[in-house]
C-alpha cells in the first residue's frame, strides 16, 4: 500500500464487515490489492497496532482451528465513525489516485446516505473532467494525438480510455443515486 492512510482504511472497512484474525485481514487486504501494492506483516501489524492505540479497533483471543489462541480483530463503535467520516469526507489524495480510490469504492457502500455516496463520485469525477496528463509542454497537457514517443502515447491512450470507461460507470450510478428515493 501507499502509505498508512489507504491501509487504515482497507482495514477499517474490512473489520466494518465482520471481526477477523491477522490472516484473514492480511488475505482480504492482499486479495484487494495486493497485485499492485504488497501488503507486509510490517506494514499491517503496526497498523492494526496504530488503530488499535487510537480505540478504534480491539483485539481478543478465542480458540483458534488447533491447539493455538488466534487474535481476532474488532472495530469500535469509535472504529464505525471514523471509517464513514473518511468514506464521507475524502482527502483529495483518495480521490486523485487511483488504487486509493478503489480503497475507497470498496466501502463506499457503508455509508447510509446515498447523497453522501454521490457526493463522493462526484468529486471523483470533477478529477477525472479537469485536463491533465502524465506529460506537459509550456503547461498544457500532451494529448495522445501529439506524443511523438510510442511508450508514451501508449501509455495516454490506456489511462484515456480507462478514464473514459470509469466517467461512464462514475455517471450511470449518479443516476442512480439521484434516482433513489430519499
């Protein structure tokens, strides 16, 4: 993972579904990005631990499938708030990259409200409406169409229709959230 805050929250979301062993988390985490972003022992461990110290998770034993005690994890009530207050209010990083938004898009559902869940896409696709590009030329961004390299127009016309493909998806459920009674 990125840095500690896209991890916190992997992991609050994940026990905001149910209580979970260290393996089990560490298996969900892995599972949900681990293709990109390898999740260590030494980096969940003292997560969990940071969590913890901040009440926001809790750890008890019970018996584990052998002989051995297994650590299960828990959130707090504490733990429920602070998980929607981030799902409801962002930082701007989480919405501007990607593997931290899908961290995002993964609990988005928590939250009860769906004008909250809106709120949140919308943002997301104010990002992806604003001009921009990997590479510039006297401040304006290199279009696809003007990129003399290869590797470098290949690499703008993947992330355009990967932007393309998420501002469809992003405004078909906008109307769906408008749609919704509430």
């Amino acid at each position: 993972m990125a840095s500690g805050g896209d991890l916190s929250l992997t992991i609050l979301g994940f026990l905001h579904e149910r209580p979970m062993h260290g393996y089990e988390l560490k298996s969900r985490l892995t599972a949900l990005t681990g293709h990109l972003r390898p999740v260590s022992d030494g980096a969940l461990y003292p997560a969990i631990s940071r969590l913890e110290g901040k009440g926001l998770v809790e750890r008890h034993e019970e018996a584990g499938a052998a002989a051995a005690r297994r650590q299960v994890l828990t959130i707090t009530p504490a733990g429920r708030e602070e998980l929607l207050r981030r799902l409801r209010e962002p930082a701007d990083l989480d919405i501007s990259d990607q593997s931290r938004f899908f961290a995002l898009l993964t609990f988005l559902s928590a939250l009860p409200d769906p004008a909250d869940q809106a709120a949140v896409l919308r943002r997301r696709l104010a990002f992806l409406e604003a001009p921009a590009s990997f590479f510039y030329d006297n401040g304006r961004p290199v279009r696809a169409k003007d990129e003399p390299d290869p590797y470098r127009r290949g690499m703008l016309k993947i992330a355009r229709a990967v932007s393309l493909a998420e501002r469809e998806w992003l405004r078909e459920r906008l109307e769906e959230l408008d749609a919704a009674p509430g």
